[in-house]
C-alpha cells in the first residue's frame, strides 16, 4: 500500500488566485492518479502552520522565512513545493519525487539515484569492482571456466530504444 503524501494548503476562500491554481493542480493530479493524500488547513490551524515551517528545509525557505502553499510531505518527509513538484511531473519521475513506488505497469522515468543502481540492485560502480576482482581472480590462478562464467560483469545490458 502507498503511503499518503501529506499535502499543506491553505483554504481556497483565504489565498490568492495563483496560489488556489497551484494547490488545485497538486490536488486534481494525486487525485486522477488515485494518490491518497491528506490535506491540511494551514490558515485556520496554528499548528498545522509551525510543522509546515519548522519542516520546510531552510534552502527552500524564502529570504522572509516563510514558505508558500501548497508544500508536498509524505509522512514527515519533505518533498518540495510546487516548483518542485512540476518540475518532477514535467520529467516524469513524479512518484520518486513523492518517495512512492510507480503503480505496477507504469512506464515511469527513474531518477538519477534510481537510474544509477542495476536491475539486480547494484550500484553502477559496484558491478566495474566486481569485474576488476574477477580479473585478480584469473590472474590467480583460478580456472578459465570459472574467469570465463564472470565476463561482461562490468557491461551494463542496452536498453531497448522506445
């Protein structure tokens, strides 16, 4: 099960025009794409108010201090605000960005982190050492069969053109 993304917003009757667009947008995509979120007053709750602050990392912060509606958290995590969350949207790593698992089927960009790591979980980095150990290994005096199984560990599989 998807953990809900906790999104901050104010009530519509009480923020600008801009800032209304902007948390319909947030709200209109989690909810087409059947995303559980929990919406929260950030106007009428003081509460609500000082934990959006205080949890809003500082180099997202305007120079006044204050962040702006909407801002995207899942559980207690920050996600980023609205720039944030259209940028992913617009390169297609949105559920990363939210810190959810991709709905099965999906074809779904991965991001830098993700599309560093390989299909079996290992890093990029990871599988060049493992070819360099086989090499010692040969150079060791271990058999050709064994040295012959490990070729192409280092070698990344092509991935389909779409």
């Amino acid at each position: 099960m998807r953990r809900a993304p906790l999104w901050e917003g104010w009530r519509a009757s009480q923020v600008a025009p801009r800032i209304r667009k902007k948390q319909q947008e947030v709200v209109g995509f989690l909810e087409a794409n059947k995303i559980d979120f929990k919406e929260l007053d950030i106007a009428g709750d003081e509460d609500n108010r000082r934990w959006m602050r205080e949890n809003v990392p500082g180099e997202k912060k305007p120079q006044n201090g204050i962040p702006l509606p909407p801002q995207i958290f899942n559980e207690e995590q920050y996600c980023g605000d609205f720039d944030s969350f259209f940028s992913a949207k617009e390169e297609n790593i949105i559920y990363s960005f939210l810190g959810l698992a991709p709905p099965p089927g999906s074809k779904v960009a991965k991001s830098p982190e993700e599309a560093s790591s390989l299909p079996n979980g290992d890093v990029v980095g990871e599988a060049e050492s493992t070819a360099e150990g086989t090499e010692k290994a040969e150079e060791s005096g271990e058999s050709e069969a064994q040295g012959e199984g490990a070729e192409g560990a280092g070698e990344l599989p092509e991935s389909p053109e779409k």
